[in-house]
C-alpha cells in the first residue's frame, strides 16, 4: 500500500514538473524515479516509454550520472510508468525516490556487471588472486641429490597481496618433499626431507602489456624443514628447524593466465638449494 501510494505522489510530481517543460520531437524523455528495489527501479514519465530504452540516472538534472537504467516493461497509457534495471556507476551514490532520469543511446554492458545495488563491492576487483605452479625441482647440492635424488616434484600457492600495472606482491607458500637414502658405514639410513618456503614474493613485468609478457620474480621468507633422518635398528631422529631463504625466477605469463618460468631457491645455512622450473595457472 505505501508502494503505491508513493507511486502515485511522486507522478503527480512528474507530471507537474515535466509536462510543464514541453519538449522539441527531438529532445530525450525525461523522468523521475518514483519507487525502487534492490535490483529495480519503478520511473514515472509524461508520456509512454518503450522496452529496450537505456536512461541516465541522477539525482538532479546536469549532475553526474550515478547510474544507467534500462526499461524492462512499461505501461503504454497514463500513468506512464516504466519498470528498470539499473547498473551502478558511482560505487558511493545512492539512488532516492524523485532522482532524475533522461533517455540516453549509450549501450549497458549487462553481461559484464551485476545488476542493481549488487554491482556495488567493496573487496578489490579483477581476476582472483590465486594461483598455482607445479613443476620440478632440481637439487644443486652434491650431498642432497645424492641421498634423496636429482628430481623433486614442486609446488607453490601463491595469493596475490596488491598489485599495479607493472608489479604484483604476493604471498607464496611452496612444498617439497622427497625420501632418499644415505650409507652408514655397511647399512643404509633413511632420510626423508619436507621443506616449506613461506616467502613474500615480488614479480615485475617486463614487457608494456600488463596482461601477458616476459616477467622477472624475487622473493624472500621463512624455509620451514622437517628433515628426518633413521638408521634401521639404530636412530631414528627428526629434526624441526626454520631458517631465511630466497628464490628468483624468470618467466613468461600469457593473457590467460598461464606461465612457464624458470628459477633458483636458497634455504640458508640448508643443503637444500637448487633450480626450479615450473608450469603455472591462475584459477
């Protein structure tokens, strides 16, 4: 009952102000919003208003456009009174009843936005910020590809922190973990090494499209180990211990999303060290 009560105030209000400015044939249909939902809006107009037509929305005329609405059915005699959808513009503004209309020939993109209040967010905009690589590691250390072997398989998580045209800050968490063997005078000993690089990582790109192109990548953080180490009938002792490490790559990222890039990682004070090439995808 308030809806329409508020419907009908607000088209005495149109038709007192805007059939009082007749217009030239060639001048656009002017309304005013006369009631609104989340994702419509209810526009009261002197004359009658046809499916398909796209309006600029503002609070006052001449003011900037907050919003566009386009007409979904209308009613073909008096009240003449048009039900919208209606794409936000100004994430900050407001639409209130009695907010200005006019008809527009600009086109809404509805398959790239959401429609009414939805559209607006706050949380940041663009592709998802995770991403995955996968690939290989290849020990540089005589001691460790001895005892464990010459390939580990690779895994990094990453989770992007901010990013501009030409740089992206992220948070990368990264696992490998191979078992090997080692002689204890005539037994063999068992070792069987985790590490888990938490590093936070910048990548710069190289070429002037932000979107794909050659990039170069340096990280540093925290190299988690658990390395255990057993001699069967003898010891069997893992040690926990957490040290600084860094990694630098260089790669190639396409508009897609997907990169191959090469690189080498250092955990300090570790045997654990050596060039990595991996294959990655964003989600």
């Amino acid at each position: 009952m308030h809806t329409r009560i508020s419907v009908f105030a607000a088209l005495f209000l149109v038709l007192a102000v805007l059939l009082s400015m007749p217009l030239a044939a060639q001048e656009p249909l002017r309304g005013l919003v006369v009631d609104r939902g989340s994702d419509a809006l209810w526009l009261g107009f002197p004359s009658a208003a046809q499916k398909g037509m796209v309006f600029n929305v503002m609070l006052v005329p001449g003011s900037e456009v907050v919003a566009r609405a386009k007409i979904l059915e209308a009613t073909p005699d008096a009240p003449y009174v048009a039900k919208a959808s209606f794409t936000m513009l100004d994430k900050k503004a407001f639409i209130p009843i009695g907010a200005y209309v006019e008809a527009t020939n600009v086109a809404v993109a509805d398959r790239d936005k959401e429609p009414g209040y939805k559209a607006v967010t706050l949380g940041p905009k663009g592709p998802n910020p995770l991403s995955l690589q996968a690939g290989v590691f290849f020990p540089s250390s005589d001691e460790l590809s001895e005892e464990t072997d010459q390939a580990w398989p690779a895994l990094q998580l990453n989770y992007r922190l901010c990013k501009s045209e030409s740089t992206e800050v992220s948070l990368g968490v990264a696992h490998y973990r191979k078992r090997g063997t080692f002689p204890v005078g005539l037994v063999t000993g068992l070792r069987n090494l985790q590490m888990i690089p938490v590093t936070v990582d910048v990548k710069f790109r190289m070429s002037e499209d932000a979107k794909k192109g050659w990039y170069g990548k340096v990280g540093a953080g925290a190299f988690i180990a658990n390395d255990r180490r057993a001699i069967p009938a003898v010891s069997d002792e893992t040690v926990h211990s957490t040290t600084i490490g860094w990694q630098a790559a260089l790669g190639y990222e396409n508009k897609r999303g997907r990169s191959a890039q090469l690189g080498y990682i250092d955990a300090r004070h570790r045997d654990f060290k050596g060039v990595t090439f991996t294959l990655g995808a964003r989600f």
